[in-house]
C-alpha cells in the first residue's frame, strides 16, 4: 500500500489526496506536524525521508518519490489506465509540463503569501502577493482564451493533472490576502473544478454537494512514529 507523508492544511499535499481518491487507490496517510512542530525539517525526517525537508513523499512499497508535482505524473501514470489525467499524446504532456512548472510558481508566491498570513512565517508578502497576481494574470488570460473556443480546462478537453497541479493555492488565495475579482476566468475555472465528480476538497476548499463527490479512498492514518 502507498503511504503518503502528509499535512491536511497543505495545498501540495491536498493534490496527492485527490488524485489517490480520483484513481481509487487505497493509501496510508502518515500525518507530519509540519506546525507547528516543523517535523519535516526534524534531522529524521531529512535522513530518511526527503533530504529537501519538505512535503508530501509518497512511499510505494519502497519506491520514495518527493515533490507533489513528480508524484502526480508518477501516480496518473502508473494507476490511471484510462490515461485521463496524464495523456500519452506527446503535445498535450508538454504542455501538462508547462502547467506543472507554473504550479511550482503558484506555490512560491501565493502559497508564500498564504504561510505569512497564517501560520507568520517571515516573507516579503507584498512581494509574494504580486508575484501571485502576475502568475494568476498568466492564468487567467490563457482559460479566457480557452473558454472562448469552447474548453474549460488548462489542456485538452477534460481536466488533467495540470488544473490539479494549479488549483489549490488559486483556490486558497484569499487566505494570503490576495482578492481574485479580477480574474473572472479563473474564478469560473474554480467553480468548475470543485464542482468535478469525486472532488473531496480540504480545509478552506470545500467540496459543494456531498452527493457529488462519489466514493471517497479512506486513508489509515498514522503518525511518524
């Protein structure tokens, strides 16, 4: 069975979560204090499970896989026999990619904005914030481009790993102080994406209606012992 390393107020590790539920794998939740115990930078946690100090790893029967992004494209490829959240086609996986990287943007700035406001760590949040808005304007303008030829997600015609990848800390913006009223496509996109089948959400990130969400994967949770 996998076991993930995992905080439930992470947005990167929110991603890991929902996919394991879209794919129906069962999995074993180890929960990190991340705070505010900061147990993943613990010289434990650093010899023997990612040297990065960060989360979430996954742990598929010995294979140790870090950065929730790479454990995405390792999950959809290897669970998903339908191929729906990582497509084969070689275009459509390069600009999964490119999305994937912008993910890592999303978290640098509006993730950033979000740990100073809540949990105080010590960033240049207005820094953090435009550098958000700059990232969100690059979102936005592409799904308003995207809906004007009749698609509602960031590549192909059905979601992917790439709007997993961007929507959590999209979502959680406005617990980093960062308004999104003027970004009406992406506003547009997170409802639709909270409004998917199978959707379980996390704190701050509600799924609508519970008779939406289908069977949900429930983890056994540990903590690291």
């Amino acid at each position: 069975m996998i076991k993930l390393y995992d905080y439930e107020l992470s947005g990167n590790c929110f991603k890991v979560r929902q996919l394991l539920a879209w794919l129906g794998v069962e999995y074993e939740r180890v929960a990190v204090d991340f705070y505010p115990g900061k147990e993943h930078k613990s010289a434990r946690f650093i010899d023997e499970i990612n040297p990065l100090g960060q989360i979430p790893v996954i742990d598929d029967n010995g294979f140790m896989l870090r950065d929730a992004q790479a454990i995405m494209v390792y999950l959809a490829s290897r669970y998903d026999a339908s191929r729906r959240w990582y497509p084969d086609d070689a275009e459509l996986r390069g600009q999964i990619t490119v999305w994937l990287a912008t993910a890592d943007e999303i978290t640098r700035t509006a993730s950033a904005a979000r740990l100073h406001d809540a949990l105080g760590y010590p960033f240049d949040v207005e820094a953090c914030r435009n550098g958000a808005r700059a990232v969100f304007r690059v979102l936005d303008d592409h799904l308003a481009e995207r809906d004007s030829t009749g698609f509602s997600w960031l590549v192909g015609d059905q979601p992917t790993i790439a709007d997993l990848a961007c929507f959590p800390y999209a979502a959680l913006a406005g617990e980093g102080g960062i308004a999104l009223d003027e970004f009406p496509a992406l506003r547009r996109w997170i409802w639709d994406f909270r409004h998917l089948p199978g959707f379980v959400g996390m704190s701050g990130i509600f799924a609508p209606d519970a008779a939406l969400r289908g069977p949900k994967v429930i983890p056994v949770v540990k903590t690291i012992a």
